[in-house]
C-alpha cells in the first residue's frame, strides 16, 4: 500500500499561501520545479480540494500554448495531465483533465483509493489536508520552506487537539534558499 504524502510550499513562520490567498511569495525557480517534476512524476494519483483543484485546472492544461512557459513548466504539465486526480467537492458539478469528484467521508475514501491506486498519493491543499491530518490518514509530511516570512494566512497545519508527533526522516537545500524537509509520523 503507497502512502498518503501532504506537500506545499511553506513560509518561515508556517503559511501556505497569504491572506489574500496569493501564492506568488513563493521562489519556484528551474532547480526546484525539476524536484517538484521528479516528485509528481512518482505519484500514483495526486487528491485536491475544489479550490486547489481549480487553481491547478487553470492553468497546467493548456501550459503548452504559454509562448513564456519554461521548458520544466511544460514537463510538469504533462505529469500533472497524465496523473489521476481525485477532487473532494461538495459543489463543483464536473471536473476534467483525468479527474473524478468524490464527495463521501475521507476517511471512508481513502481507505477505497488505497485499493485503487497501488502506489503513492499526495494532496493538495491545507483545507483538505486539515481533515485528513485530524484523522490521522497522513504517513509523510514534505515541507518546503521558502525564506520568507508571510505574517498571517492559511497554515501549513492545522489547529489540533493534540500533538502530532513527527521524526524528520530527510532533508534537502536548494540554491534558492528553499530547505525541503521530509517528516514520517513517530
């Protein structure tokens, strides 16, 4: 059975994105997203909420025809094309680009993708993630933190009721100044 991996970028003080939902603090340059072209290629499936399944949706479909898009960019566009992406949505009534929605429990889910899906499948997106790090389903935790720090927005980790003990299990310095940690539940 593959395991269920939760990766974002994250600011210095645990952010995801900024309080206007921006994303564009975040330093993806040519080294990085050939790490982030490796790590989907490997995925099994990748599951989304609506909103991060619409953020994506927007634009790596048609990726190619972007006459500024870098070669990794068009690469990384054709992984995300080939992967089988799951979309947990209450309120979108379709969704293409090898997807399916599902709309029952996530633990309920999960438990039928991991019979679907052989091998490893990553999430996208905090709010989703949220419910699935409170039930426990998350076996890896792939952090990459960028040198910035956002002051506010949505965190990397949710509130919990309870610590959630981890062991870095690896770690990896970009050029940029991004450090990528891997965390395995202790």
């Amino acid at each position: 059975m593959g395991k269920l991996i939760y990766a974002l970028n994250v600011s210095l003080d645990g952010f995801v994105e900024t309080t206007d939902r921006s994303l564009d603090w975040a330093t993806v340059d040519e080294e990085l997203h050939s790490w982030f072209n490796d790590q989907a290629r490997e995925m099994a499936a990748t599951i989304y909420g609506r909103r991060m399944y619409e953020l994506m949706a927007g634009y790596w479909p048609t990726v190619e025809s972007d006459p500024s898009a870098k070669p990794v960019e068009v690469e990384f566009g054709q992984i995300w094309l080939a992967t089988p992406k799951v979309v947990f949505s209450r309120t979108l009534e379709s969704v293409d680009w090898n997807s399916r929605i599902v709309r029952g429990d996530v633990t309920e889910e999960l438990r039928q993708l991991r019979t679907e899906f052989d091998g490893d499948m990553d999430i996208g997106g905090a709010t989703l993630a949220a419910s699935f790090i409170r039930a426990g389903l998350i076996d890896e935790y792939h952090l990459l933190v960028h040198p910035v720090s956002l002051g506010s927005g949505t965190p990397y980790f949710p509130q919990l009721d309870s610590p959630l003990r981890l062991k870095l299990a690896e770690t990896r310095q970009f050029g940029s100044g991004v450090v990528y940690l891997r965390y395995v539940n202790a």
